[in-house]
C-alpha cells in the first residue's frame, strides 16, 4: 500500500529529524508551532505516548533534545514575539478543528 511506511524506514525517519532539529537550533519551537503545528515538545510528547509509560514526559523529551529541555532552553531558546505567540495560536487552533474533523 503506498501510503504505509515500513516501521524500519518509519524510524530511521524519525532519527534523522531528531538529528536535524538538534542541529538546527535556530529553529525556535514558536515558529516550528506557528508553521508546522508541532515542535519538538510535540516530538517528545509523542515519544512519552508512544512509550506506554516507559518514558516519562522529561525523559522522552530529553530523547529529543539531546539534553534536558531546560538546558536546550538556556543556551537556545529566544524570548517570543507577539507575532509568533499569535502565529502559534493559530496553528494550535487549526490543530484541533483538524483533530475534530477526523473523529
């Protein structure tokens, strides 16, 4: 079936975002939210589900990071803008009016 991706491709996939997204740490988690609808909480919060309790919420996000989240937010994290916040409310609305339309 072409639209199915084969778990070992699945996640060869997935590490390589994660190695993408730890090295592009200009990329700011409000704008990944504002354009994509997803950060890398989002990753790392589907990790912890994905884990079945193996992984705390910390845990799965550190995976992600590649340290802890307070650390990654220390040396990378900006402060937010308006226009960003707004942006990224958005998408978290269309997120779930698309979340809505699926059930």
């Amino acid at each position: 079936m072409p639209n199915e991706i084969e778990d070992r491709h699945a996640a060869a996939a997935f590490r390589r975002l994660v190695e993408h997204l730890r090295m592009r740490t200009d990329a700011q988690n409000v704008d990944l939210m504002g354009l994509a609808g997803f950060c890398r909480n989002c990753l790392g919060d589907w990790v912890e589900e994905a884990s079945e309790g193996t992984l705390d919420k910390a845990q799965a996000r550190e995976a992600i990071y590649g340290m802890p989240q307070s650390e990654w937010k220390a040396k990378h994290q900006a402060p937010a803008s308006p226009e960003q916040l707004a942006r990224m409310e958005e998408s978290v609305a269309l997120n779930a009016k698309l979340r809505g339309e699926r059930s």
